[in-house]
C-alpha cells in the first residue's frame, strides 16, 4: 500500500462549509492527525486512528504524519479553516525540509473556508477590494516585522484580515496594533470583531478605530479593518469595487 | 412569500470544492443570476429561472436580483470563487447603496473556495505567511494605485495573489507589474503561474521574478509571489511560518 498525506482545511466550524473534497479524503483515511479540537470533529470509525495533539506542537505533528505515510498509511493531517493560511500546510512542508527524506513523498493539500472569507461573508463584504491577511502572533516572528507590515498594509490603503489578534500569553499586542493604526488612519476606519465565525455563538461587531479597545479581540476572534472606503449599508459593512 | 437575495460562491471549478452550504441554498432558489458561465453551472430544474448575462455589468445584475427578492423570489446571484473577494458580493452592497430601498433586504453572503487558496493549495503552501490579494485589473481604479500597493505589499514583505492579472483589453498591465516587481522584490522571487485551478486542465508553472515574462499570465491566470522567503521544496513551492 502506498501512502500519503493530505493536509485539509475543515473550514470555520460550520459543517456545511466543509467542501465535499475533503468530506471524501477523510473518509479514504487511516489516519487522522490535529490539533485537538479540530480531530474531535472527524467521526470515529472502524480502521481509522485518531491523533489529537495539543496546540504548539506543528512540526512533531508534520513528522509524524510523514513518518506514518512512510510506512502506507493513507494520512490527513486536519486543520480548521483553509489548511495553507497560518494553519498546517506550511508545517509539514518544513518538516519535509528538515528531513529530506520525506520528499518524495505524495503531498497533497485540501482547500477549505478560511476563517476571513467566513467572517467577511456574515458581516457583507469588507474583503471586497484589494486585502491582507496578517497574523498578529509574534511566536513566530518579532513584534518589528508585524508593525512594519501593519504600516505598509494602511499605507497601501489595503483592508486587513487579522488572525491570533490576542491570546493570553501575548495580551499587548493588539493594543500595541490598535496604536499603529490609529498612527496610520483615519479614527473612522471600520473593524469588525467576528467571534466564532460561523458557530452557533458567532458575534460580529464592527466600531470605528477611535471606538476598538483591546479587550474587543481574543484568540477566537478574527479581526477585519477596513480600508479608506469600507463603509456601512444598513446592518452590513462593504468595501466597493472601486479605489475611492 | 418572503423574498431574500444570498450570494454564494461555486468555488474555482471543481464541484467537490462546492460546500454543502451552498449547494443548498441553491436547492431552495426560485432564481439564479449570474455571469453566463457560473450560471451554467447550475443544473436546471423546473421552478428555477437562470438569468445568464455577461460580464460587465454586475450593477444590473445586483439590481435585478434586488428587485426580483422584493417581490418575493428566492435570489442566488452566483460568483466563481468567494463572492466576497473581487466578486459580486460588494456589487449588490453598491446596488443597495445607490437604492436604499432595498437596504431592508434579507441580504445574505454565502462563502466559497477563491481561487488564490486552491492555487496555493495546488502548488503547496505559499500563502503559508503574511500575504497580499490584489486585484490586478485597472477597470475600477487607476494604475497609478495598483502600482502604490505592489510597492507597499513588496516593501512589507508579503506574499501576494494576483486575481484578473492580464486580458485582451489590458495588454500591458501585468507587464508594468513585473517592472515594478523588479524594482522592488530580489530577482530570485519566485512566481506560480496557475491556470485554470481546480479544472482538468489545470496547469502549474513556477519561475523566478528573473524569468518571468508578461504572456506566462492570462484572464484564467492566478498569479502567486512568494515571499523573500518562500522556496521549493521537492516539486511543492511554500513560505514557512517564521519571518525569514
């Protein structure tokens, strides 16, 4: 038997957003690997394993879907949201730099919702002109390259999509992202908080940057600014095809 | 009967990339409204109306399906893609805008599969980092701010997608874009080239920023720049998670 390993995305927790693409790989699977929460949402069966790690641990987790493919499992290493933003894709990837023998290994990665596109949906259309996507979490770059890219992402007049704005370990850094921006734009630039896009329990609220605080965002939120344009229409907040 | 207007997303092509969300919001319209080849995508049955029109003139089109919920049709304005990212999600907003009478129209967005992701997930994990979508087409804004954003979006280091990269009707477009690549990215940039993503006939092509030439894109083109730090490895293209 010839294994391999697929990386899918499962989406933002809505089970109607999971692509049937990948509905079909994890039912071809023996093996399913992720973070916990995110296995608990793949159904047991007979013949499949299950895998749960904690959070923080990506590359033992890339490896080991690597290592097991290795030996013919048929793997899927699950990940909410779209596997190849700020998710599993890349991990495995650099698993595979690091253990060359894993090259040839057949690869292949599963779109899905990404949280941004879910959250930018429930709230209108925020992405509508050209965007960013900015992970706000510094374990994994210093705090200079998240500001720098902050100032040429309003000076470039882009909207952003923000994800991992705020965790318990890292409490100050999007009041320090909400001070950059206040630097950049305009106190009426539209944010959205969207919390547990797509959930039961979704909350969306946007304000104006003069109005954000800190404690708006956690580490389920998903934060969407605006650009110089996005305004509000009834209860919904857009982003026109247009630059102005 | 109550009418209502959602706009949903097919995904890039391939129909196992169609959430089940959508599909069955389809299964419930009485009409669909849409580009001639989204629009053909749908099967037909009785008691659905296709509304096929051509591009360019998604205002009448967001304006028609506006008109028909409010007089009591179920309206799904169908995009290719998300329909939040360069697709009719903020046309509609910007039909209800220039006609406030609709702005109490049950309005909902429905996501999909936008054709960066299924590119970066065909190729690997490029968009595994801080990244940029920028709509490449002049249509709706002047040159002179497409070039302003390559510039920010280069000097901030991000990844970038490029959506509507070159037509017949704008020949020169993404030549200037290589130019201003040039100026700004080291020449070793890598570049994917994605056609037709998700289709049979898909096609991959990744070359450095030093190779790239202006006819490798066309209108079914999704271009990806990598970042300074995304590489190759194997036959797959990804930017890890770390800055550098």
């Amino acid at each position: 038997m010839t294994g391999w390993v697929a990386i899918a995305g499962l989406g933002p927790g809505n089970e109607a957003m999971v692509t049937p693409e990948v509905t079909g790989i994890l039912a071809q699977a023996t093996d399913i690997i992720g973070y916990i929460p995110y296995v608990a949402r793949v159904a047991p069966r007979e013949g499949l394993t299950l895998h749960a790690t904690d959070n923080r641990v990506e590359l033992e987790r890339a490896l080991h879907a690597l290592e097991l493919a290795a030996n013919g499992a048929r793997v899927v290493v699950v990940s909410s949201g779209d596997p190849g933003v700020f998710a599993m894709a890349s991990a495995v990837f650099e698993a595979v730099e690091a253990h060359p023998e894993f090259t040839k290994t057949d690869i292949r990665v599963l779109p899905g919702i990404t949280a941004m596109l879910a959250a930018a949906a429930a709230v209108g259309a925020p992405l509508g002109h050209d965007f960013c996507a900015i992970n706000l979490s510094d374990n994994l770059k210093p705090w200079e390259v998240i500001e720098h890219r902050l100032r040429m992402a309003a000076r470039g007049d882009f909207a952003m999509a923000f994800y991992n704005p705020r965790s318990k370990s890292r409490p100050h850094g999007f009041e320090k992202t909400l001070d950059v921006l206040r630097e950049e734009c305009s106190p009426q630039t539209l944010i959205t908080f969207a919390r547990n896009v797509s959930h039961p329990d979704q909350t969306l609220n946007t304000v104006t940057l003069a109005e954000a605080t800190p404690d708006m965002a956690d580490m389920r939120t998903l934060v969407i600014v605006g650009n110089s344009a996005t305004r509000r229409i009834g209860k919904y907040v857009y982003t026109p095809r247009s630059a102005t």
